[in-house]
C-alpha cells in the first residue's frame, strides 16, 4: 500500500479551523509586534492596559492569574508599564503589604493609540468589509466563550479583554 493510498482511504474533515487560526495567529502577532514597536509596547503590555481599562483597578495577584503569568513575570511586565507612566501602583486600603494596580490616564491615551494601529493592521491583513469583520468578530466571540466554558452567546470582559 503506497502513501497515496493511505491518504485516500482516510475521510478527514476539508474544513479544519485549526491550522488557518495558527496561520493567522502567527501572521499577525508577528505583525502586531512590528506595528507596536514605535509605541514601545508588545502585545502582552497590550493585554495587561486592556484589563485595567476594561475591569478597573485590579489586586497585582489578580493581574497574574488574568494574564496567565508567574508572579515574576507580572512584576517585570508591570514595572515597565510603570517606568512608562501607563499604570500606577496603589497600596491596597484593606491590607497595605498588598498593591493594587490601576492605568493612569496616560496609559488611556496610548492604549487608544494602540488599537487604533492593530485595527489598521487587521484591516490591512484581513481584507474583510465591515460587515465580514463584525461576523467574524461575533463568531470568535462565541468561540472563546465555549473554549473558556462560559455561554457560547457572548464573552465578557472578564472572560477576555477586547
């Protein structure tokens, strides 16, 4: 039996998802980090002001668990957040060996800035109307939730930062 044979006798699906989605999470985070370099910032300082902005001032313990990071990463990443002006730590009222994290207004503005450039880039690289983007949107949505094991109609904030 030749491999071609082999190949044939399979029934694979035609319309695997899975290595288009690798492609294009390759593609553009490449790109993605290219694009932010002006800005100084990489994709996971990206994610850490989209938290802040979105959830509000979070616990730094918090922090780590929504980014999926150790705790020494998290320090690393908040502290050049911090050497930058985008973020503050504040001493936590109720238990003052703890801090709590929250953007400044700084952070705001670049953060703006920032995903005015990625949907610039996503425009560029995907080539979909807006209509196409707004129905992929929902349908990545409604992926990330059922992926997340929450309900499949739509995501929260807390489920995954915009």
């Amino acid at each position: 039996m030749t491999d071609q044979t082999v190949n044939n006798d399979l029934s694979a699906p035609n319309e695997l998802l899975s290595p288009l989605l690798d492609y294009l999470a390759r593609r553009l985070r490449a790109e993605i980090e290219a694009d932010l370099s002006p800005f100084g910032l990489k994709i996971r300082h990206v994610v850490a002001l989209t938290v802040l902005r979105d959830l509000g001032e979070r616990a730094q313990s918090q922090m780590s668990e929504a980014l999926g990071m150790d705790a020494t990463g998290i320090v690393a990443l908040l502290n050049y957040l911090e050497a930058q002006g985008l973020i503050e730590r504040r001493r936590a009222a109720q238990d003052r060996r703890r801090h709590n994290v929250v953007i400044t207004g700084a952070g705001c503005r670049r953060l703006a800035e920032v995903e005015q450039a990625i949907a610039g880039l996503e425009r560029r690289m995907f080539g979909l109307s807006d209509r196409e983007t707004t129905a992929l949107y929902q349908l990545l949505q409604k992926a990330t939730a059922s992926a997340a094991g929450g309900p499949e109609e739509s995501v929260t904030a807390e489920d995954y930062p915009r």
